[in-house]
C-alpha cells in the first residue's frame, strides 16, 4: 500500500514545445538521419531511371508484375524505416524476399510463370465476395457496387473453374505447387529463409513477433503501443538487400543494367551502423527506467467517516468512482492498521477535511462505463505532516 500527497501533473517538454510525443520521436530520428540523406537521395534517383527504362525493356506479365510489388514495397520500406516503423518493416522486407524468390521462380520455369499469371483469377473471385461496408452506402451507392461486384464473380466463374480444374484445389490457397522454402533453395536464397521466418512473426501474431514493443523489465512485461526500433534496425540491411538481391537478377535475367542502381543500395547497406546509433539512441529514452504504474485500485478515508473506492489512471492523471471489491471489508482493515492509528484520531490530529487516500496494489475494482473521470488530483491530496 502506497500513501499520496498530490500527483505530478506536469506537463511533458514534447507538450510545451507544440510536439506531441510521436512528433517529437520521429523529430528526433530525422535528425539522427541526417547522414544517410545523401544516400537514400541517390537510391531514389537511380531507382527512377531503372524503372523508366525496366518497363519497355521488360515483355513478361509475371516479372514485370512482380517488379511492380518489388518496387512499390521498396518505396514503402524506406519511408517506414525513416519513421522507424519496425513492425511495418518487417512485413514488407518479407514480402520483398518472396518478391525475389518469385521473380527469380517464374523467370526460370514456364509452369511458374503460367501459374502466377492464372492466379489474378483468384483475386478477382475474392474480390467479388467483398461485402462489408457495401450496406454502408446509399441505396444508389450499394445498388451500383452490388452489381460491380456481381459482375467480377460472373466474369470470374469460368476462368476460376478452369484453373482448380488444371491445377488443383489447393490453387485457390496458394498460386505456386512448391512451397517458398523449397522454391528459395532452389533460387540460390535459402540461406536467408530464417530471416524470413523471423520477419514473419511479425504477420502471423507469434510472441516473438512482439519485439521492440514488450520486454520484461523488474520482473514484469511492458508494453509499448507505437513504432519498434528493434525491428527497423534488423529490417534495414535485410529488406534493402533483399531488393539489392532482386535488382542484381533483373540484370541477369533481362539485361537491364542495373549496376549503378546496386552500388548505391550497397552504399546504403554498408551505413547500417550509423542508422542502427540513432535508433538506439532514440529507442533509449521511449522505454521507461521502471515498468509504468498499472490502473491502480484507491481507498479514500473521509474526515466524517465515510469511504468510497476508486480507479486511478496514473498515465492520464485521472480518477473515477469505483465499486469496492469482493474482500472489500478485510481490506479496509488492513489499509486501517497500516496506518497505526484510528482514521477518526488521524483527521482529529490533522484537523483536515480533504480525503486521505491509500493506493492498494493488484486490488481489482470494477468502474461503471458512465461514470465520470476527474483530475486525480481532487482527491488524491494529503495534507502534509506537522
């Protein structure tokens, strides 16, 4: 049991200089950035004059499709490590190694190529089986999408039927019959397959998927809502070379001279420790040096004898009635006890009339959804010993 004078209400420094605590982080990481400008700059422009020049190169729907996904994850991947946004980074440095598996899988078998061309079928019948939000519209409005939709699955049926037919149900799940591990081997990329595996935590909700937004800290699991470092700083020399790896290939398989292009992200990829600094250096100051204080459960002492619980919200300085918990009556005495003497003597000594309040840590005590939240501070005010 904790005792309380007056909570902190302080206001944060991000707050009184007009940034909020996300503006602040992604201030701070631009800024730490600033050394790699000069090479993303020139991956941006190198990359513009490939793509002007890969697409009336390039005559395959499959590759050059695959180069669509390649190129658009890799715009994305760049901003999202300029935002340290780990978690999203690891899904698209992911999907930017299937990118090359795939490009690399359909250039070397015709079944391949024909497989994933087949596939949009796939996407189109899903597509007209898209319904939520639809009921959402006006009557004009859902009347029109409701055909639109009706329309894809008309156009769909045949050509998805022909499909299960040649290749089998399992098409429906997956457009290749060799699973990823097998086609990577095969492609020369096994080796970064548990880089993969390790990425997709990320995707498929596991517990190591958590990292750089949980971690055990005195004991206890804290939990940050937000960006993870940790995952942009594994994310960046990953995805970059994923796609370094896809642009050497291109070169292989099409011609296409993609070598300026290459040295620039071999460029990028060798200033990782410069980015891997400034995240830790920002990841450093989001995690708190203690585990943050939990909804905590407060018994407050009234000078006329009366008591009324309450839910504290340390992080939002707030507070709200409370019903008392099942074992409230043993609690009460104990909370009683620990103070020496009887709550009448103590508000007799203090001649106070403000409420004296108690934290009582890992009580549980149920809130009514209507009730009002107030400044903590309106009841949590001990007056100060003599």
């Amino acid at each position: 049991m904790t005792r309380f004078s007056r909570v902190d209400l302080s206001v944060p420094p991000s707050k009184r200089a007009g940034f909020s605590p996300l503006e602040e982080v992604n201030a701070n990481l631009r800024n730490a950035l600033k050394p790699l400008s000069s090479l993303t700059d020139e991956v941006e422009i190198d990359l513009l004059h490939t793509s002007r020049a890969y697409w009336p190169r390039v005559d395959d729907r499959a590759r050059t499709s695959i180069f669509n996904h390649a190129l658009n994850d890799f715009t994305s991947l760049m901003s999202q490590l300029g935002h340290g946004d780990g978690r999203n980074a690891a899904r698209t440095s992911r999907s930017l190694y299937e990118h090359l598996v795939n490009y690399c899988w359909v250039a070397a078998y015709e079944e391949g190529k024909e497989r994933y061309i087949s596939h949009e079928v796939v996407t189109r019948d899903l597509l007209a089986k898209m319904r939520r939000g639809v009921m959402l519209l006006s009557r004009v409005q859902r009347k029109r999408e409701l055909h639109r939709l009706k329309k894809i699955a008309i156009e769909s049926k045949a050509r998805l039927a022909a499909a299960i037919s040649l290749y089998g149900p399992s098409f429906t799940r997956d457009w290749s019959a060799i699973s990823l591990r097998e086609r990577a081997e095969i492609c020369g990329f096994g080796s970064s397959y548990d880089t993969y595996r390790l990425l997709s935590q990320v995707t498929h909700g596991s517990f190591g998927g958590t990292l750089g937004t949980r971690k055990e800290q005195d004991g206890l699991p804290v939990h940050r809502i937000g960006i993870s470092l940790e995952l942009a700083i594994l994310c960046y020399p990953e995805g970059i070379s994923f796609f370094r790896d896809l642009c050497r290939r291109v070169q292989v398989i099409d011609g296409l001279d993609t070598s300026k292009l290459v040295n620039s992200l071999n460029l990028l990829i060798s200033a990782w420790p410069i980015y891997k600094t400034a995240c830790e250096a920002v990841d450093r100051h989001l995690w708190p040096s203690t585990p943050p204080m939990q909804p905590t459960a407060i018994l407050a002492f009234y000078p006329n004898g009366g008591i009324r619980w309450f839910l504290w919200e340390p992080d939002f300085a707030v507070i709200t009635p409370a019903n008392p918990p099942d074992d409230a009556e043993s609690l009460v005495t104990q909370a009683t006890e620990s103070l020496g003497s009887k709550i009448s003597d103590y508000f007799a000594d203090k001649m106070v009339k403000a409420p004296f309040t108690m934290a009582l840590h890992g009580v549980r005590v149920a809130v009514d959804p209507r009730s009002k939240w107030y400044p903590a501070e309106s009841i949590m005010d001990m007056p100060t010993n003599n």
